[in-house]
C-alpha cells in the first residue's frame, strides 16, 4: 500500500501524471486526476453563473469532500458573493430579485414567504444570515411599510392591522359567548 501510495507522490512531483493525493494520512489518501477536479470545478462555476447560487449539497454530490472550501476555492475571484451555511448566492444577481418581490408583495398589501424565493435547501438560518449581511434589504421592508415575522416572512403593516382587528373581534366575540355561557349555568 505505502510503495503505491509512494510511487504516486513521486509520479506527481515528477509532473509524470497530474493530479492530487488528498486525505489526512498518507494510508486514507485518494489519488484524483487534474481532469476530474478540472470537471468539478467547471461544473461549480457554470452552475454558479447560470443560476446565481450554488448549494453545498449538490457540490456534495459532485464527490467533494469539503464542498464549501471547495466552492470558496473555484469562486475566488468572484466579487459580490454571499457565502451562507447551506450554499453561497450571486448578490449581483440574486438580490435585485429579491428585492423586487418584497417591493411587490408590499405594494400589493400582502405578504412574502422568503422561503419560497430562496433555493430549496436554504434554510432559515441562511435568510436570517442574509438578512444581517444585506442591510439594503432591511430597508427596503421598513421604507416599503413591512414588517419581518420570524426570519422568513415579511407582511404589510397594513394587512397585519387588519388582521389584529380580525383576530381581536373574534377574541370579543368568543369573550362574548363565555360570559353567556356562565350567566346562563348559574
């Protein structure tokens, strides 16, 4: 095992094939070939610009071990990016959207699940990382008249008025039918 293991360094010292040995020990080490950690880097960067974020769990499944470093790693020279705890975003090109369907949902009076506008395996610690990092969002809902309920939702002021007015005549009303209730058993 060692004379293998051993024979490989000397081939990739020697630039005889190219590639790296990657492990914690030299008996745990995996030799991987430049073309296929060429591939897997390709492949991060094109799903990167195609869509604007990439998650770690599908850089998992490429065969990384550490798919964060490694996407850290490819994306280097990349400005504008938002490393999160399930996967990194394209600023540049993810936050005007998402900004626009905030406004949207706003101007509209209703409310936004950012949930359902991030990537799937977001989850609320990545909004709630998103939402500390990009201040311009925060604004956003302040001056747009919203409110942040619990990391994941934003609602109109407006509609959570009317909503407290709902909830509290059905408070009355049910306050109501107690006190009837207990005037009439006894």
């Amino acid at each position: 095992m060692f004379l293998f293991i051993g024979l490989i360094v000397n081939l990739i010292r020697d630039n005889r094939i190219n590639g790296n040995l990657i492990g914690t020990t030299k008996e745990n080490s995996i030799f991987y070939p430049k073309v296929y950690t060429d591939a897997q880097a390709k492949y991060i960067e094109s799903f990167f610009s195609q869509n604007g974020y990439i998650e770690y769990s599908l850089v998992r499944n490429l065969g990384v071990n550490d798919p964060e470093g490694q996407t850290k790693l490819v994306l280097k020279d990349r400005n504008q990016i938002l490393f999160l705890i399930s996967g990194c975003i394209d600023l540049l090109k993810f936050l005007p959207q998402l900004e626009m369907n905030i406004e949207q949902g706003l101007v509209s009076n209703e409310y936004v699940d950012i949930t359902t506008l991030m990537p799937n395996s977001f989850n609320e610690n990545d909004i709630e990382k998103l939402f500390k990092t990009e201040i311009s969002i925060n604004e956003l809902i302040k001056s747009s008249g919203g409110e942040l309920i619990s990391n994941t939702f934003i609602i109109a002021k407006e509609l959570r008025e009317k909503i407290d007015k709902k909830l509290n005549e059905i408070c009355q009303e049910y306050a109501e039918k107690v006190r009837i209730n207990i005037i009439f058993q006894t």
